[in-house]
C-alpha cells in the first residue's frame, strides 16, 4: 500500500487529512521532521512545514531522482507566493484549504499515479537498456545499480550499493573521467576495460555527466556504460578475416612461384608460419607407394626432430593422417598421441596444432604449427590453416603429376640413350659411362660407378664411374660375397643401406666413406642370361629414402645395364674371332708366298721383302691402315697365279719361246681366278691381277693405262722389278744396284708411273 508522509504543523488539518485518508492510504504522521529520510510515496505539508522544510524536501526530491517523488502544498489563499517559490522544485501540486475530501484523494491518487508510472517507467529503462546506468553520490558511492549493471558486470545491486563501484576500482581511465565530472566537466566519456566479477574481461564505453542541486552543486555523477566486448569481438574479428584472406592470397601468390613440389614445400611452410606468427612447423608428405608420411621440410624445433617415417596411425601426424581432421596439442610432449619414440625429441614448453592436407579426393600429408606457452593455437586459426593447406593440397598434387611425367620421359630418354649406346656397338667402356652418368643424375645421387665380375678370381673391379671426387673407387676390389655389393653378386639381391656407418653386413671400403664422404648407398646385381655380370652401385653424400619409384627405376637401369655388358661383351669376342680368323689367314697367306718362293727357286724372302718395300712405300703415298692390310695381303700373293705354270717353263734356264710366253703371262689372270672367290681376300686382287700392267699401257693381262692401274698394283710393280732385277734368276744373273737403279729410272712414264719411281728412289736412298 502506498504511503503517505503528512508534514502539517497545523494540527487541525493533520487531524482532517489523516481522518480523509487513512482507508486508502498508509498515513504517516510523524513527530519530527526526521521522517522526511523515511520511504514514502507522496509528502504533504503545509506553508509552515515547507517554510521549515523546503531545502531538505528538495534534496529528498534529488535522492529520488530521476523518479518522480511528489509532494502535495496544503495552502491558504495567502501561501499563493510561496507556493509559487517551491512549485517544481520542492511540491507539485497544490490544494487550497477548506480541504474538500473527495478532491484531496483525487489529487493524491493523482500524484501517486505519477510516481508509480514514473517510477515503473525508471525500472523498464534500466531493465530494458543495454547501457547500464550507474549513479554515484559524492563520495562516489553507488546509489543506482541497475540490472543492466548486473548483467554487464556480474555484481548484484544488493553488493553494490554504497560502495565504490567495483567497476572502477582499479580503473584508471574511469576515475579520471570521474574526477573531471566532479570538477564540473559537463560531459566526459571514454573507452575502457574491466574483469568482471567471474574475471573475464569486459570492454565498455563510459559517458559521465554531473548532477546539480538547486543551487547548481554537484550532488551525483551518472554514468551511462555500454559493453562493448561483442562488437569489438565482432570487429576484431572481421580484421582478422581480412587478415586470414590477405594470408591466403600471399601464400597462393608465392607458391605460383615455385615450379617443382621441391621449391614449393619450404615456401609453403615458412610463408604460413611466417603469417600466423609461428616460429616452428614441418610438413609431412603421404608416399603413397610405401604408404607412410616422411618430413618433407621442417623448420625450428622440428627441423632435428626425425628423419625415419611414420605409418598413418602412428603419432600425432598418422592420427591426423587417418582421421583426415585437424588436432590441437596443448603441449605436444604431454600430448597422448606423440610417438613414444619421440618423447626426447620434443621441446616441453611447446604447444601447437597438426592439421591434413586435403588433394582433391584424397590426403596428402599434415602440418604442424608451433608455438611456444602460454599461446595456443586457435579454432579459428584452424580454420584458416584448414583453407591454406587445402589450397596448398590441390597446388602440391598438380606439381607432383606433372613432375611424374616429367621424371617418367626423363627415364625413359635416359633408358633410350643407354639403348643407343648399346646398339650404336659403342665399346663397353661408353656404354658404362653412360649408365653411370643416368644412374647418378636420374636417382638424384651424387655418384654411381659400376663394379664387373672376373671370372677368373671372383672379384669384381672398376668398370666405370660418375660423380667420384677422388680415384679411390677405381682402385678397390672387391671380393665376391663380402661386404654390400660382394653380397648383392652373391646373392643376387639388391640391398640399401641409408647411413653406411652403420651397414650390415659391413661397408669395407672405408677410403668411400672417409675420402668421398659418402652416407646413404644402393647397390643392384647387373644379370645377363641368368650370369651375374657385376653391380651398379649408388651413392649418396647426404641422408636419402628411396620410394618406389627409384627403385623401380633403379632395377630397369640395371636390367639394361647388363644387356649392355652382355652385348658388350658379345661384341668384343666376336671381335676377337675375327682377329684371330685374321691372323690365321696371315699365317696361310705367308705360308702360301713361300712355298712359291721356293718353287719359283727366287732367292729366299723375295716375297717378304717386295711386302715390306712395298707397304713402306704405300705409305710414304699416303694409303690408309686399312688399305695396307690389303697392300700387304695383295703383295704376298702377287705370284699366286705362277702355281698354275708348269716347272718347264717356270724353272726354264732360257729365254721363253713365243708359247711358253702366252702361259707364263697368264699368272696375273690365274691369280685373279683363285683369289676372287675369297671374299676376305678380294679387296687384295689389285696387285696378284694387275703388277705386270706398265704405265704407257703395253703391260698385261689388260693392256691398262696410266692411272687406270690401281695405285697399289703401280707402286707394287716398281719394288717387284727392283728386286727381281737384283736377284739371279734360272734364265740370268743378278744385276749390280746401280745398274738396276739406272733401269728403274729410265722406265719411269713408259714402264712405271714417275710419281712411283720418284717416291721410291726417294725411299731408297733415306734407307741407304
Ligand atoms: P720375274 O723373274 O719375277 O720377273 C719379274 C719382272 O721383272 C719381269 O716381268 C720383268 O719386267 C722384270 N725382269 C726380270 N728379269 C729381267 C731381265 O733380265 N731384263 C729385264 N729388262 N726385265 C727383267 P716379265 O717380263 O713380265 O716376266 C714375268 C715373269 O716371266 C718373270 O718373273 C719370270 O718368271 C718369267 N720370265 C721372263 N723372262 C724369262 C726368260 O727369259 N726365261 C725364263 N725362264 N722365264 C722368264
Ligand atoms: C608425431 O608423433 O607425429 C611426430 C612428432 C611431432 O612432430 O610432434
Ligand atoms: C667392400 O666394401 O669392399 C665390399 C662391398 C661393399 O660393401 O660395397
Ligand atoms: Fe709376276
Ligand atoms: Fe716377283
């Protein structure tokens, strides 16, 4: 029920106002003034009362501000002036006396009415608003705390009121907004934070503005405060995303740039990280042929963390793998998922997150962040680093198949070169040089060299090799069955061996480790036709892992490789044959001149002396070795074709008749006749067919001319003349050197060809 506060010295009008209205109104009637402190609804006093009264029913008004707390002016016709004084500032409204009763509640219930709306008004407002309105008194105690105070700052009213706010407390910015109201600033406002009561923090903005009394003091200070949080949240937000896209745009810029898998992964790695303020991360890749993830770049911690791989599944980086989501790690050495294994190698203190790359339709890799505490990673930096690395997924898959096809022509062209160097019959030598050269450059290693078999103490030794810096491996044997590559003949079996400090069986040739630094080492038996022919072997001065496709790659150079060397080998024995064929055929031919020296009773090596004369002088004319093989075959024979004349004319110690002669020059003919059909010997028939034809064309058995007689045949006749002129023959005796040297020189244009005679004089005469 609402009160009613009388303050009427006139006792007679206290008695008829309390009589009119005590049924509908709790009516206080007090014995002093003290009561005007009191809760009540509506004050009624009279002209003595308010003279007494009006500052303190003023400030009364002012505590209850801004609800409208109403007083009532009892009056007599002549209080009109002094109710004018007090009208709106300390009463109301006003009644002249006689007090008419039905109008005296009317009035009341009137004013009344306007406090409870005012006062209903008051609560929706600081119920309704999201500012909160804080009103503080002069010694900055709270008098007004709202429910939207409560909700801003998590204080009630009932812990509040009458204490300094706990909202400004320790605020600087607060406080001296404050402290310039108080010193009559008009209007003050600023931006701030606060915890609140659960210590979250709180940004609010802070209007502040003076209340005057009366006399224009300042008795109260409201402040209007806004909580600002959300939309600074939200703003921040919206920075952040602009952020999040211009990383995005960066990082696909620069990973344009790159043009192999290779070039990307660090640019990849290092922008992302370099973006979102990490110091450390490392990408793992998917080699989907051994179905395990490898470190493809790392920096920071992760950079020494682990070099051997990891199965989906395993770790921290499989887990993600298989699960194909992203995963925060508080701390990654307390984190349930690391690999037992490297529980050493993580830093303590170092949190972060591991996060797939998604291809297309399929997986990838992972990437790590790290940060160290208390920072932890984001969701919404998971977000944007789920963006990145599906924009980087896509990127690394396109690159990868198209640096496949390119690696598979690289291949197959490298495989071809070998192919031609084979079939191209290019030594064995040629043919290892370049499996080397394609080995080491196409596996991506620093040297390969090729170690071959000897049968006959089952050793294998330097054949070939690419890429060594020292000659070391040219000089080490190796014995059949010991160490990597004696075991890979052996066994016929392909080993690899990432650190060779470590190698089982042992590396033994220590020279390759200490003298060329090598690490990592593959070597693979070279079979031809089921025969171990030797072993090419790979080296590598850096840690490598191999994936499939090297090692396919690998076996289809060795496999090549040994046909090569089977070819190879091939070849040369049936080069050899030949030579050997050649030389049994030299043999033949020597035997065959001189059984015919002696039959022909010519002095002893007649034959072998025009072949030598005659080669030499070849020679000086510039023949080729290859047709002074030819020469020399075709001089031995020169008188092959005498085998067909009978001793009686052969060995006749006269002149030969007219008949005798139509035989005897028919041994050039006859040589022609037993000689053609052998192929081998063909190329030689000039001088057995053609010695005795003479230059101006009287010779036999073709009657040629001038240098219509191959050259070997008029070189040859000059030596044959020469030396038959200085042996004794049945029919005659030799003739004296110069005689024989005036007759080759007069016959020079008519028997011989001058250039011939020339040359050979010229011989002679250096030999003498
Ligand atoms: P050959 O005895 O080996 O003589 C080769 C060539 O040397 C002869 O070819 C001829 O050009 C030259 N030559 C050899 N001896 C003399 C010589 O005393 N005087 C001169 N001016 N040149 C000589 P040619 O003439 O076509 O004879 C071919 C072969 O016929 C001779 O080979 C020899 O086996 C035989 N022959 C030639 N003349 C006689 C002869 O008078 N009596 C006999 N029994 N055989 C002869
Ligand atoms: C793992 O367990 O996935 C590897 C360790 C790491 O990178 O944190
Ligand atoms: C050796 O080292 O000499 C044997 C072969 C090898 O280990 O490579
Ligand atoms: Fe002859
Ligand atoms: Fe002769």
């Amino acid at each position: 029920m609402s009160r009613v506060l009388l303050l009427l010295d006139h006792r007679e009008n206290r008695r008829l106002l309390a009589e009119a209205l005590v049924p509908h109104f709790e009516v206080i009637t007090p014995v002093s003034d003290e009561a005007l402190a009191d809760n009540f609804d509506v004050g009624i006093v009279d002209g003595v009362a308010l003279s007494r009264l009006g500052r303190q029913i003023e400030a009364r008004k002012q505590k209850e501000y801004p609800v409208f707390l109403p007083f009532l002016f009892i009056a007599s016709r002549r209080d009109v002036g002094m109710a004018t004084n007090h009208l709106w500032k300390s009463i109301d409204d006003l009644i002249f006396s006689p007090i008419e009763k039905v109008e005296l509640l009317a009035r009341v219930r009137g004013v009344y009415e306007r406090r409870r709306l005012s006062l209903e008004y008051h609560q929706f407002v600081l119920r309704a608003s999201t500012n909160a309105i804080v009103l503080l008194n002069r010694v900055g105690h709270v008098v007004q705390w709202s429910p939207s105070e409560e909700r801003i700052f998590g204080w009630s009213e009932a812990e509040t009121l009458g204490k300094h706010p706990p909202c400004i407390s320790e605020e600087e910015i607060f406080n001296k907004l404050l402290e310039t109201v108080w010193l009559g600033e008009e209007f003050a406002s600023g931006e701030t934070v606060c915890p609140r009561k659960d210590g979250s923090i709180v940004h609010f903005t802070v209007a502040a503005a003076p209340l005057r009394d009366a006399n224009g003091t300042i008795t109260y200070a409201v402040c209007v405060i806004s909580d600002v949080t959300e939309s600074k949240r939200t703003l921040e937000l919206q920075k952040r995303r602009l952020n999040e896209l211009e990383t995005l745009d960066h990082v696909t810029a620069v990973l344009r740039q790159a043009r192999t898998v290779d070039e990307a992964l660090p640019i990849l790695l290092n922008e992302t990280l370099a973006m979102l303020g990490f110091p450390a991360g490392c990408i793992w890749l998917h080699q989907p042929a051994e179905n395990h993830l490898r470190v493809a770049a790392a920096t920071g911690w992760f950079a020494d963390l682990r070099e051997t791989p990891i199965k989906p599944g395993e770790g921290i980086a499989g887990t993600v793998f298989a699960s194909g989501r992203a995963h925060i790690s508080p701390e990654f050495v307390s984190d349930a998922f690391l690999c037992p294994s490297d529980i050493e190698r993580v830093p303590a203190g170092w949190g972060g997150a591991c996060i797939p790359i998604h291809a297309l339709e399929t997986l990838v890799g992972v990437f790590f962040v790290s940060c160290p505490l208390p920072r932890q990673v984001q969701p919404d930096e998971i977000k944007l680093l789920e963006s990145l690395t599906r924009m980087a997924g896509v990127t690394l898959q396109r690159m990868e198949l198209y640096e496949s096809t390119q690696r598979r022509a690289r291949q197959l062209e490298a495989l071809h070169e070998i192919d031609r160097a084979i079939s191209g019959s290019m030594g064995l030598r040629a043919i290892l040089d370049t499996l080397c050269r394609q080995a080491a450059t196409e596996l991506r290693m620093d040297a390969a060299g090729v170690l071959l078999l000897d049968p006959t103490d089952m050793t294998l030794g330097y054949a070939a090799g690419y890429g060594f810096r020292t000659s070391a491996y040219q000089h080490l044997r190796v014995r059949l069955g010991q160490g990597q590559a004696g075991l890979a003949a052996l066994e016929r079996k392909t080993f690899h061996c990432p650190d060779l400090r470590s190698a089982v069986p042992a590396f033994l040739r220590k020279e390759l480790l200490e003298n060329e630094g090598f690490l990592a080492y593959a070597v693979v038996p070279l079979i031809a036709k089921g025969n171990i022919k030797g072993v090419l072997e790979v080296f590598h001065r850096a840690p490598f892992s191999p994936d499939r496709e090297w090692w396919g790659f690998l076996e289809k150079l060795a496999l090549q490789g040994a046909i090569g060397i089977e070819n190879a080998q091939l070849f040369e024995s049936l080069e050899r044959s030949n030579m050997e064929l050649s030389l049994a055929y030299d043999a033949t031919i020597e035997g065959w001149s001189r059984a015919l020296d002696l039959r022909d009773k010519e002095t002893e090596g007649h034959t072998l002396r025009v072949m030598e004369m005659t080669v030499r002088l070849a020679r000086a004319a510039g023949m080729t070795d290859q047709e002074l093989v030819h020469v020399r075959h075709g001089a031995l024979l020169h008188d092959i074709g005498k085998m067909g004349v009978p001793d009686a004319i052969l060995l006749k110690p006269d002149k030969l008749t007219d008949e005798e002669w139509v035989v005897m020059r028919q041994h050039p003919m006859l040589a022609y006749e037993m000689l053609s059909p052998i192929a081998y010997l063909r190329p030689a028939l000039d001088i057995p067919y053609c010695h005795h034809e003479k230059w101006d064309g009287t010779g036999y058995p073709r009657g040629l001319k001038g240098e219509q007689i191959p050259l070997a045949a008029r070189l040859f006749a000059v030596v044959d003349v020469w030396d038959a002129l200085r042996s004794d023959r049945p029919y005659r005796l030799g003739w004296p050197e110069e005689k024989v040297r005036e007759y080759i020189r007069a016959s020079a244009g008519t028997h011989f060809d001058p250039k011939a005679v020339e040359l050979f004089l010229k011989l002679i005469s250096e030999m003498t």
